[in-house]
C-alpha cells in the first residue's frame, strides 16, 4: 500500500473516531460519520469507505451513543453503511471535478440516502422482530427511519462540498 493512501486513511480514520469521541447529539454526529463515510470513498475508494463504516456503529456501541437495545442492530447499521457508500459510488460520475453540480452526483447520493434508509427501517421493523422474537419499541423504530434520510443527505451534502473544496483549492486527487 503506498504511503500516502495509507497516511490519508490513518488521517480519515482518526477524524472520525474523534468525531465520535465528541459525544454530540445523533442529529450533529449522524451528518458528520455519513460525511466521513463519503468522503473517503471519494479520496480514497469505496472500499475505504465501506470498511470506515464497519467500525462507526461498533464506537457509537462502545461509546453509548447507541442505545445498548440497539446492540442487535449493529451488522444491519453496518449493512446500512456499506449500501449508503457502495450506492453511491456505484451511481455517482466517475470524474470528480465538481460533483456539487453534477444531476447524476445527487441521484447518487439521494438514491443511497433512500436505500440505506429503508433497509434500516425495514431490518428494525421487521427483520429483527422476527430475529429476536419481540417488537423494538416504536421511538426506536422510528430512530430507524426518517431520522437516518435526513443525516445521510445532510452528510452527503457535506462530504461534496468539502470534497470540492479540496479538490478546487488543495489540489486533491481522488478515488477517481
């Protein structure tokens, strides 16, 4: 692995663990990890992203930032995370210059939003009940829900801009 994909995951990751250790309120922490998520399948791959969203839900687990009833949840939040970085770089252009105006850069990140959103709801829902034999309560299925659209689109939004702005200003070349 060269040395400067390495240092930029080494970078990627600790900001991400540090935005977890704020301990902000999941309307502040969801947009931001999503963020992350995005922003280091753009400079690095989507396989970069996936594996940054793997460990996400396992902090916010360890930290109490998920509610210890959501523990079952963590393989489908990581599911969630891999669907919300692989959609989108399967659907965005492959050229990153900017991807702020790019119709198809916000179908992708629209279209991913939706998707890990419904599999969320759907797993809490559904899946899970049928899993563990009892309902989650309703103010968790519904954590499940809207709530997750809103932070993936609001982290999106980030991740492009910021990604614009360090490929305009920085010079920064991506995953391509």
């Amino acid at each position: 692995m060269p040395l400067r994909k390495l240092t930029r995951i080494v970078v990627l990751l600790t900001l991400t663990l540090i935005i977890q250790l704020f301990g902000l309120p999941q309307l502040i922490t969801g947009p931001l990890i999503n963020m992350m998520l995005l922003i280091t399948a753009l400079i690095l791959d989507p396989l970069s992203g996936i594996l940054l969203g793997m460990l996400t839900p396992l902090v916010a687990l360890f930290r109490g930032q998920l509610p210890p009833l959501l523990a079952p949840m963590v393989p489908f939040i990581i599911v969630g995370n891999a669907i919300w970085v692989g959609v989108f770089a399967l659907i965005r252009p492959s050229v990153n210059r900017n991807l702020l105006s790019s119709v198809r850069t916000w179908i992708a990140l629209l279209t991913a939003a939706l998707l890990k959103t419904l599999w969320l709801f759907a797993t809490a829902r559904f899946l899970l009940p049928l899993l563990l034999g009892k309902h989650l309560p309703d103010a968790l299925i519904a954590a499940m829900s809207f709530p997750q659209f809103i932070t993936a689109v609001a982290g999106g939004a980030f991740a492009l801009a910021l990604y614009n702005l360090l490929y305009s200003r920085v010079g920064l070349r991506g995953s391509g």
